[in-house]
C-alpha cells in the first residue's frame, strides 16, 4: 500500500486499502493510509474528519496494534528509538490502555502534520496550514486529557520552529513524561537550538536531569553526543560514545559515530578503523557504516580504497552525504571531473554544508571552491 501511494497509484491503492479496511477496519495503520489516500485525492475534509474521529475514539473501541507501515514522520521517530535499552520505555508506567491511547492520538497529530507537509511539497500551502492546525489542536485536546502527554505538543511546536513555546512546555511536564516522548521532543529541539547558546543550555539541562533520573539511558547518551558533536564540543562527544561503549561495546551507534569523529580529527585514526570494522562485523556493510569506514581510509591518506567503499555504498543507497565524500575521495585523486559530478548529484539528493557534521563544513566549502567551474559545468 505504503509504495503504491508513493508511486502516486491512487486507484490501485483505494482497490487494495479497501480490502484492508474489511479485515482491520479500526487498525492504526489503515486509518493512517486511508487518510494519506484521500489527500491525494484532494476531500481534504474527509482525510481531517477522518483522523479527527479516529483521534476522539473511545477506549471501549481500541485500534488494533501499528502494523509494519509507519508513515515517514514516524520513521523518522523512530529513528531516535533506536538502540533503547530493555526496559527503558517503562520508565514511566502506563496501562496498556492508556498507551494504546497515546499512541492513537499521536498518530493522529502524526499523520495530519505529515500531511501538511505533503501539500507542502506539492504546492497547497493553505490547505497545509488547516492540517497543520488540525495536527495541533489534536495534541491540545490531547494534552489537555493527558497532561503527561505534554511533550508531544513540544515535540510538536519545535518542529514547527516555536522552540521558546516547546522549551516552557517541555521544562514544565518533562519529568511526568514516559522518557521515549522526551527523547522525541528533545531530539527536535537540539537540533533546533545548538547554535542558541541559551536555548542550547536549556535543554542540555533537561537532558541532563533526565540521564540522573533514568539511571543513565543509552538513548539519552547517544543524543547527548550528537548534540556535543553539533556544538563541536568534541572532547565531551567522544565521552557519552565512550561511556554508551563502555556499557555495550556492540553498540553500532556509538560505533559508528565515535569512528565518525576520529576519522574527522585525524586522530586516533586506527581506533577509529577498529570500531567501524566492529560495526561492520555486526551489522553487516551497510551505506551508513561504510560511508564511515571511507572517512577512516580518507584520514589514513587511502583515497582510492575510500572511493571504492563509497562506490559500494552508493550501490547500496545513494544519498547526498555520500556522494559528497565521494567527491572529496576522486578530489584527492585528480579526479576532478568526477569529483564534480559526484558533488553536483549530491547537491540534488539534497545536500547542504548544514548537513554535514561541523567539522567537515569547511571541508564542503574547500570542495566547492575547487571544483565550482567544473560543477557549474556539469
């Protein structure tokens, strides 16, 4: 279903998603599809009624559980889930009826903010802002009801770049809140604020409280050294990824990220070789972890290894970001042409300095300096 409306298939996706809504008519996922369905059909009223309706449900009609199609806002959630520690969502102890209702309502808000996005892209700013609004008054009965809940609305607003409303919210319900939802919401806001050295201290604060509270959580750790690795706060970084390995040394985020940094210092470069090859061994040779293990050959002085693992990555999942090393690997070659072209696909994938961890921003200008002729030419 979930390809088939990436594909724009509307009418063999309203064939298919009707036989769903026969089998699991009230299921989390099908609600969300039939919403995303009726949008791109344009009965925007219908897809916000819809999720409106499914938000206010009772409990005596509870959806059935999320099935393996979760919407990209979800997805990219969920990306800051990974690596939770067994037994860390239960740091705040929920029925399972009160967590099928937080799940229902965010799904709601999740799936109208999607949305609004959606239109966004497709050049329907009105109707975006009446799905973003729809998002946010889903959340606000939501909170209302559920005031442990509150982080979702932060969540929420920071995304939408209401950072100061999402840090007075955030600050005040934090520590009522089950710790998976204050990842989200923190995770949107220092990504947000690292460059605003008085927002930026706000919320490393409640991360820190938070990390003194939850025994330490893996989770917390590895956003902490993302958010010291944005500030290029380095020595600290390194000190949550080594303090996350010290407590699971298979660890194939901080695996990956201390190698990242390593690699980038030029220091420590046969460490930094060790612990991505250990992440490789246990994860396999995915486009995330070879695009480190390229950076490490790139610190040795190893181009043409670098440009090969990357070729094998961009196989795999192209991306900006690769194609950028890419184009740093050919560079270091006199492979300039190439170089130029591996930079301008990354350009169109997306890729921007901001992108990139600070410490290889000023490598992005150097890239682009060089190869600017070559690239306007292409």
């Amino acid at each position: 279903m979930t390809f088939l409306l990436d594909q724009s298939q509307t009418a063999e996706a309203e064939v298919w998603l009707g036989q769903l809504e026969k089998l699991v008519p009230d299921d989390m996922s099908v609600v969300a599809l039939r919403a995303r369905l009726w949008t791109m059909q344009g009965r925007y009223d219908d897809a916000l009624k819809l999720l409106e309706d499914f938000a206010n449900q009772t409990d005596e009609k509870s959806p059935g559980q999320p099935s393996d199609a979760p919407s990209p806002q979800q997805q990219s959630e969920k990306k800051v889930a990974d690596g939770t520690p067994s037994g860390e969502a239960g740091s705040q102890t929920l029925s399972e009826e009160e967590r099928l209702q937080q799940v229902r309502w965010a799904l709601a808000g999740d799936t109208a903010e999607y949305l609004a996005g959606y239109l966004t892209r497709n050049g329907k700013p009105e109707e975006a802002k009446r799905f973003v609004a729809a998002a946010e008054a889903i959340y606000r009965r939501f909170v209302d009801k559920n005031p442990e809940a509150a982080v979702l609305l932060a969540a929420f607003l920071a995304r939408h770049d209401r950072v100061p409303e999402s840090l007075d919210l955030l600050e005040k319900n934090w520590q009522n809140a089950d710790l998976a939802l204050v990842r989200v919401a923190t995770t949107v806001i220092m990504g947000r604020v690292y460059q605003d050295r008085a927002a930026a201290d706000r919320v490393e604060k409640i991360v820190l409280a938070a990390l003194q509270k939850h025994d330490r959580p893996l989770s917390l750790l590895l956003l902490l050294g993302d958010f010291y690795g944005l500030q290029e706060r380095i020595r600290e970084s390194e000190q949550a990824y080594r303090e996350v390995l010290k407590r699971d040394p298979k660890n194939i985020v901080a695996l990956n990220n201390l190698a990242a940094v390593l690699a980038l210092q030029k220091t420590n470069v046969d460490e930094a070789e060790r612990l991505i090859k250990t992440a490789i061994n246990i994860a396999g040779p995915v486009a995330n972890l070879l695009d480190t293990y390229a950076m490490v050959l790139m610190a040795q002085g190893k181009p043409q290894q670098a440009a090969a693992v990357l070729q094998e990555a961009l196989d795999d999942q192209p991306s900006g970001i690769l194609y950028f090393h890419a184009a740093q690997a050919l560079a270091q070659l006199g492979k300039n042409k190439e170089a130029a072209e591996a930079f301008q696909a990354g350009v169109k994938l997306g890729l921007k300095k901001e992108s990139l961890h600070p410490l290889e921003r000023s490598h992005f200008d150097e890239l682009a300096r060089k190869l600017g002729p070559l690239v306007a030419a292409s």
